[in-house]
C-alpha cells in the first residue's frame, strides 16, 4: 500500500485540472453533492464515487484514500450497535 495519499485539497486540485466540478461527478455517480464531498473529505467510503473519482484523475483509488483491508465490511462494528440497543 502507498504510504502517500492525496490531500482533499489535492483531489479537488486534480478534478478542477480535467475540468470536473462536484457537481458534475454527483451527477455522473447518481449522488447527491454532500456525498461527493464527504467521500473526497474521506468522512464516507462510497465505493462508487471513489472509483469514478480516481478513473477521472488517472490514479489508483489506494493512491487516493487509505483502503481498509475489508471495504465492502459495514461501518459500524456490532457491538457498537448491541451497546445502543440495550
């Protein structure tokens, strides 16, 4: 894994040089432009608009953002959720 990843900044940067706006990748993407936003801040993990994201700027989505070893494992761990429900 490349211990260098790009800044929200940087990815900005980089969608703003091949002329793409937020907006333009939401609606590529079929989200809303908050999603777009929160995935380029890495607050959300929308495997969707990380792979257009980085399809677009021409770099591998590990170069962008950190991969968790298991992306597609839900966010929450269970007993975060057994906690709250008792």
């Amino acid at each position: 894994m490349n211990c260098k990843i790009m800044t929200p900044r940087e990815i900005k940067h980089a969608l703003d040089n091949i002329g793409y706006t937020q907006v333009m990748v939401a609606d590529a993407c079929n989200v809303s432009q908050p999603c777009v936003n929160l995935v380029i801040h890495n607050k959300s993990t929308s495997h969707n608009v990380r792979c257009y994201i980085a399809s677009k700027i021409g770099r591998p989505v590990e170069d962008i953002w950190m991969v968790r070893d298991n992306p597609t494992k839900p966010g929450r761990p269970l007993t975060r959720l057994h906690h709250q429900a008792a």
